[in-house]
C-alpha cells in the first residue's frame, strides 16, 4: 500500500521505516498508527530485509506526540453527541490498537531510531522494540498526565520491566521530560550517537544484527518475550526447543562450514 505519514524503504539488509510528517515534528495521527502497523508487517515479510529500523523524518523529532488536531476532532464527536467513527478511523485506530501484539511476534529484530523527541506516544512506540537507540539531541516524556491522559500501547506493562517500577512511576506520573544520557543511565535506551552521524551509527550497530543467523534471532527474540511472562522451566523448555531446530538449520552448517573455511558465513541465501 502507498503511505500517507510514512516513508518505507529496504536497503543493505535493512528495512527502515520513517515517520514523515517533519512540519509537525512526526506528529501521530490514528493514520500513521495504521500505517505503522501495516509497514511492521510488510517488514516482517520482505525477503530483502533481516532487520527493521524505525526512525522519524528530520532532525528535531521522532515523534513529539499526537497531533493536538486529531484530539480536538475526538472532542467535538463526543460533546456533539456522536459516537460512529466515520473515514475508516474506526478501522484505523484498531490497527494501532493490535501494534503491540504485531510486534511481539514479529520475526525479525526492530530498532527504534529516536532522533530528537519522542513524547507521549512518541515515547511509548519505541517500548514495543527490540532495541531503542537515541540521538545526543534527543528527548523522550511520557507526558500523558499532562494533557490530562494516560500512556497507552501497553506502556504500563513494558516500561516497568524494561526499567523498573520505581523510575517508571517518576517518569508517569511527572509527565518529566528526560535526555539521551539520562535515557542511557536508566536503560530506557542502549546506546547514545552523536546527532550528525546518527543513522550512520545506527544501521553500523544494525549491522552486528546482520552478522548473525536469522533463524537464530528469531528464536532468540520469542524466547526473551516468552520469558516476560514465563518461568525459568518454561523458558528451558522453549530453550531446548528452539536450539534443537537450530543445530539441524542451514546457518548452523553455514557457520561451522564457514569456520573450518576460515571465512565469514553467507546467511542470505539459505533454504530455510
């Protein structure tokens, strides 16, 4: 499908995905939540790209958060009475809704690119990922409380794993803005690149993705996912599992060939 908020493209192994809306700093609209979700999906099975980049037009923002239109419109159909959602908005925001359940099951790992702000929604999309990377310029808020909301895709549940309960709370429940090194120390995201060189860096460290077997990232990532939620016997189970499949696959015997070769492994054109 052709984008609207977004641009998609795969290059080098790499899917990227650009939020691009630069004159409203990649403001999100409930079209851009559907075309977020259809273009993570697209990612998944394009055969060119073995891992999947989200980044945000421009250079000042990722996302700085929803686009203030889109919340006025929602209060004028509730205080005019209205309840149908008309223009497919309806099939839209459902479509944003099922974003984090497309996310865990992707196949492929995601990095989340945030160059500049990523505010309310801004800073709960980049959760759903893999790895979040920032820019040294960049600043991320769940601002929620202050515009009289709350965080939503699931915030409430990964924030708190991904940096514990008690900087989760200060972050909601302050509506706080915080920069790329505070981000760092508190390992809301890994890494930290200089603000002209970003997405040099970034597709550099993607790159250390590409280096390893698909098969391999891809159990990898459903066990890690899995073990949110499970217990050490399950996540053996799914362990053995897993790397049993992965000891009869192609990229296995790539690698052992490659190594006894004294070469770098191929995986790109194996049967899987």
């Amino acid at each position: 499908m052709a984008y609207e908020t977004l641009h998609y493209e795969t290059s080098g192994e790499i899917a990227t995905i650009t939020l691009n809306r630069p004159a409203k700093m990649n403001a999100y609209t409930a079209e851009m939540g559907f075309e977020i979700a259809d273009a993570m999906l697209r990612a998944d099975a394009d055969p060119e790209a073995r891992v999947v980049i989200m980044t945000g037009a421009g250079n000042r923002a990722f996302c700085a958060g929803a686009d203030m239109s889109m919340f006025a419109s929602n209060i004028k159909t509730r205080e005019s009475g209205g309840h149908e959602e008309s223009d497919g908005t309806a099939e839209r925001r459902r479509g944003a809704i099922s974003l984090p359940m497309i996310m865990r099951s992707l196949s492929k790992p995601t990095i989340a690119a945030i160059n500049g702000y990523a505010l309310g929604v801004g800073c709960t999309i980049p959760l759903l990922f893999d790895v979040r990377v920032a820019s040294d310029n960049a600043k991320m808020g769940v601002i929620f409380p202050r515009v009289g909301l709350m965080s939503e895709l699931g915030s409430s549940y990964l924030m708190p794993r991904l940096i514990g309960l008690a900087r989760t709370a200060e972050m909601m429940l302050t509506g706080r803005q915080y920069n790329a090194e505070q981000c760092l120390a508190m390992g809301l995201v890994s890494q930290v690149f200089p603000a002209d060189e970003f997405m040099a860096k970034t597709r550099e460290f993607a790159g250390e993705m590409l280096e390893c077997s698909p098969m391999s990232l891809a159990m990898t990532r459903r066990a890690l996912y899995q073990g949110l939620d499970g217990t050490l016997e399950t996540a053996m189970q799914f362990e053995g599992f897993a790397l049993e499949k992965c000891y009869v696959s192609a990229e296995h015997k790539e690698y052992v060939t490659a190594f006894l070769e004294k070469r770098k492994p191929d995986f790109r054109h194996l049967k899987k």
